[in-house]
C-alpha cells in the first residue's frame, strides 16, 4: 500500500534570514529593505495624521477664542477706512442672522467716492472656499444693497467674514457669527 503524503504548502511569507548572517552588506540591505520602507510608511502616516488633528485643534482654539470684529445680532457695524467709513447691516436679524436664509445686505459710504458700485465675498476666516458674492445696487447716495445666503458649515463653524471691496478705495472686512 502506497501512503499519500501530504506535501507542504509553500509559505506566503518571504523567507528572509538574519541580517547578521548573510554573506556580505548588500544582502543584508536587501533583507532590511522592506522592514525599512514599512517603518517609513507608517511614520509618515503617522506624522500626517498628527498634522492633520493638531491643525483641526488650532482652527477649533482660534474658532472659539474669535469673537469677531462686528457683532451684528445688536446692529450694522462700522469700521474706519481711508477718509471715511463703511457700514454693514445684514437683515433680518431675528436673534442673529440666520444660515441658510434670504439676506439683505446694505452698505453705507461716508465720505468715500467708490468707482463703480461695492462688493461683498462671503466666506470663513481661514478657509477656501468657492465664491459667493453680493453684489450690490446703488438705492442712494452713499448707500449699496444686496441679496445673498451665507450658507451652512458642515462643520459647525460659525464665524464668518464679509470682505467688501470699494472699487478705487479699498476693502474692510467684518467678521460675525452667524445662527444655524
């Protein structure tokens, strides 16, 4: 009778020796190689991922710690700007002005000659983001208005800014909170 043995299944794993016993230094660099490029892969994953949460942690600090330069839940906001000032009022404003909501945004200008009529670009501190502008209409001397929706953050953020251009004068950004 014949006895069938069982033949043993190749290994999967790479059969390397210790580096101490191998014949010369280029094979002992070989058989570190893939011990070395791991260890490389995971450190650099691993200094990423730091990256990555501490600057998440930094934005959320400076998120808390920034109150903004215009607290338009209690009103328009002005700020002083070559010769004169500009205003920004957002309304309605029913318990702060809310995200996600029709706005009406109004400018007002003393004692500032703009060359064609002023901007708005809508965005959050610190962050690209696409554009959204206002674009705003002459309704009288010195005074711009416009429509526009200050959207939802998905990350909760609620700090934004109103970067607003004077063409031929200058910009001023207000900062502000907005509600969800």
């Amino acid at each position: 009778m014949f006895h069938l043995r069982k033949q043993p299944r190749p290994s999967t794993r790479m059969n390397l020796q210790h580096p101490s016993t191998l014949p010369d230094i280029g094979d002992r660099e070989a058989a570190m190689a893939p011990r070395h490029s791991r260890s490389v892969r995971l450190l650099i994953t691993t200094l990423l991922l730091l990256q990555i949460f501490s600057s998440t942690a930094i934005a959320s600090e400076k998120e808390t710690d920034a109150s903004g330069n215009c607290d338009i839940r209690k009103g328009a906001c002005t700020q002083a700007l070559e010769n004169g000032t500009v205003t920004l009022d957002i309304l309605p404003r029913h318990g702060g002005v809310k995200a996600m909501t029709d706005l009406t945004f109004t400018i007002t200008l003393e004692n500032l000659a703009p060359a064609s009529n002023p901007r708005i670009d809508l965005g959050m501190p610190g962050m690209k983001m696409g554009p959204n502008q206002v674009l705003l209409q002459k309704t009288s001397e010195g005074v711009y208005t416009g429509a526009g929706v200050i959207v939802r953050c998905p990350s909760g953020r609620t700090l934004w800014q109103a970067d607003v251009t004077i063409p031929g004068v200058g910009k001023a950004a207000f900062t502000f909170h907005v509600v969800y």
